[in-house]
C-alpha cells in the first residue's frame, strides 16, 4: 500500500490527553488535563436545561449565531476597548482548539515561517506542520519565563509571517507586561508580520498582573488574530465554543476556513452560552477571586510539602522542578507518580522545544478538597518514587 501523509510524522499523540488516560488507569487525581471538576454557573445550565426541550436544534449560521456573536462582541468591546462589529469581526468556532487552526490556515502558506515561544502549549507546533509552515522557536527563559528581545529579533529576522502568542501562558502561567508586548507588538511592524493570540485564560490572572490584548495595542488590531474560547472562563471545556476576533479582511478568511473545517459550533450550546456572556464584571472578579484562592492553597501545599515549583502569574498551571529526583525521562517519572502517588502530571519535554527533562506540569482548576487530597498523596514523594 501507498504510504499515508506525511504531516504528522514530527509529532505524537496528545502526550495531555494521554496522561488523562494514565490518570484513569491508576485512579490518580487527575491534575494532568486542564479541565475543573466542579460546575459551571448555574444560570448558565438551566437555560441549556431549557434549551434541550424547545431548541434550537439545527445548524446556526456558520460562523456563529446571531445572538451569540453580538453578546460576544458586546463583552469583548468592553474588556479590550476595541469597538467590535459582531458580523465583521466574529467568527464561531468549535472551541479555541480551532480557531488557532483556522487562524493558522489563514495567514500561513506552506513553506512560511511561524515564530512559536518555548515552552507552548502541544498543539501550536502541530497546527503550524499541519498547516505545511516552518515553525521558530523562541525560548521563554524559567523560572520568570522572560524572552531575550535579541533572540527575538533574530528568529524575526528570518522571513516570519506570524507569531503564536498565548497570554496567559500554558504551562508556564506567564503573563506578558505591556512592555513586553510593545516589543512584540514593534517587531511584528518592524517585519510586517502577523500575531496569532490564545488568550483563553484572559480573566484568570493574580494580582498584581493585569492581562493586557495584543489587539489592544496601538495599529496592532489589523495585525492580531485573537482566539479565545468560553471553555475556561465558564468552566464549560465540554462544550467546544471557542472563537476568533480580527479584522473584517482577515475575518473574512477565516470564514471560508473555518466552513469547511467544522461547517459551526453546537447551535444548542450557543444558545445557553449567551447568558454567561452577559454576566456583568462582577462574574470575572469572583472568577478571579475564586483561582486565587485555588493558587494559594496549592501553592502553600506544595511549599509546605518542599516541592520547588513555579509562581504563576495567571492561567491555573504550575511547573514543579523534579531535577533531584534523578529521572532522565520526566514521562517516566509522571507514570511512576500516578502509580505510586495516586496524581497524575504532564511531562514538561511535551511543551519545551529544547531538551528540558526537569519539569512537570499540574493544575489546580479543582475543588478545594481535590487539591487537600493531591497535595496529602504528595507528601513524602521522594519516598515513593
């Protein structure tokens, strides 16, 4: 037989989704997979109680309900100072996971150049393969996780057509200061290139960090495809809606794109969805209030306990330094802790370009007994590996 494509001979499986898998094999706390093991708000799943008897049940328009997109752009407007047009900036999509391949199919030609941080969340180095790009990488440099502007210049210099920005950051939970983004913002202008945002944790982010959009920037919303989704922000990682926010030639394109990927996003869901997108900003500080929380528990467990770990400015991920431990292979090591320790991690190589084998990513976007309970089968780890 003929052999198959190409495409995905540089890259694995979700090493996240198989450590969710692994989880469930030992009966680990799953702390691998970044979804919340609590509920969404209830106003949100009693309309979509409402919803799953009268509908609707069909498709919506492709790139998005009506109603949907004017709530959309109606919060986005308020969050970014930006004046969006919901039928010239809004495109739908099936979660964030999409919008950053539509975006991607839209502004790379195959042979183009992507400029990607390091470490990055797995799929933005497979949507710029998948899209036939080249992808740079540029090192976010632990434990701040800050960039060097002259390296970044130097990958610029090299005929890049855009660069993936994820503010916050996952794993790293960076937040990018205003002055970062300037310098991002003026090399992008410098080399006439674009800017692909995944700011899904947009609302969670610890004081005193502020998350400021690229978009926001001055002449920057021309160049800047923002993609986000309501995953996070509504603890909703199920129901797949995510979107993207640019300009109306660029919004454009990512139409056409996204039409033939997915043709729309759950009519039904949309729908109940839009009730959380008019929740007033006191929602957002409770959000921030309630990860805060979340943060400092965690955090203090596992100083508490004397595991190094990172301090994350935003998004719920923390990076915990396993280099005493003596494991060559950081995978082997997450297997042995969901064995023996009962909690399952990601292994940070799955996110850094280079050769990084002293990380492990967890999160804590769970109920406070769940992270009591991660953290007292922490204690003692050495021990057990």
């Amino acid at each position: 037989m003929k052999p198959l494509s190409l495409r995905t001979a540089d890259f694995t499986d979700s090493v996240i989704r198989r450590m969710t898998r692994i989880s469930d094999q030992y009966n680990a706390i799953n702390l691998s997979q970044g979804f919340p093991d609590f509920d969404p708000p209830k106003e949100i799943t009693d309309r979509l109680g409402e919803i799953s008897s009268k509908g609707p049940h069909q498709y919506s328009i492709t790139w998005g309900a009506e109603n949907f997109r004017k709530a959309l752009a109606k919060k986005q407007s308020e969050f970014t100072g930006l004046n969006i047009d919901p039928n010239k900036n809004v495109v739908v999509t099936c979660g964030s996971t999409e919008a950053m391949m539509a975006a991607m199919m839209t502004v790379a030609n195959p042979g183009d150049r992507v400029i990607i941080f390091s470490p990055f969340y797995e799929n933005y180095g497979a949507d710029t393969i998948l899209t036939g790009a080249e992808p740079i990488y540029v090192p976010l440099n632990p434990p701040e996780f800050t960039f060097d502007p002259d390296v970044l210049e130097e990958a610029f210099k090299q005929n890049v057509k855009a660069i993936v920005l994820c503010n916050p950051s996952n794993p790293c939970g960076k937040v990018f200061t205003y002055e970062e983004l300037k310098i991002i913002a003026d090399l992008c202008k410098k080399y006439d290139a674009y800017v692909i945002t995944d700011e899904v944790y947009e609302h969670i982010v610890y004081e005193p960090n502020k998350h400021i959009y690229m978009a926001s920037l001055p002449g920057m919303f021309e160049r800047t495809i923002s993609c986000s989704s309501l995953s996070k922000t509504y603890s909703i990682t199920g129901w797949r809606l995510g979107y993207v926010i640019a300009s109306e030639e660029i919004t454009e394109c990512v139409k056409k794109v996204h039409d033939f990927l997915t043709v729309g996003a759950a009519a039904p869901l949309q729908e109940a969805a839009v009730v959380g997108l008019n929740f007033g900003k006191d929602y957002y500080k409770a959000l921030q209030d309630l990860y805060t929380e979340k943060r400092n528990i965690f955090l203090k467990g596992l100083t508490d306990l004397k595991i190094p770990h990172t301090e994350p400015q935003g998004a719920y991920y923390v990076m915990l330094d396993i280099s005493e431990y003596g494991y060559e292979s950081d995978l082997k090591f997450c297997e042995v802790m969901a064995e023996r320790a009962g909690v399952g991690a990601v292994p940070g190589s799955s996110f850094f370009r280079e050769p990084i084998n002293s990380y492990i990513r967890l999160h804590f976007a769970k109920k406070n007994e769940t992270l009591y309970a991660a953290l007292n089968r922490l204690e003692g780890l050495k021990s057990k590996m």
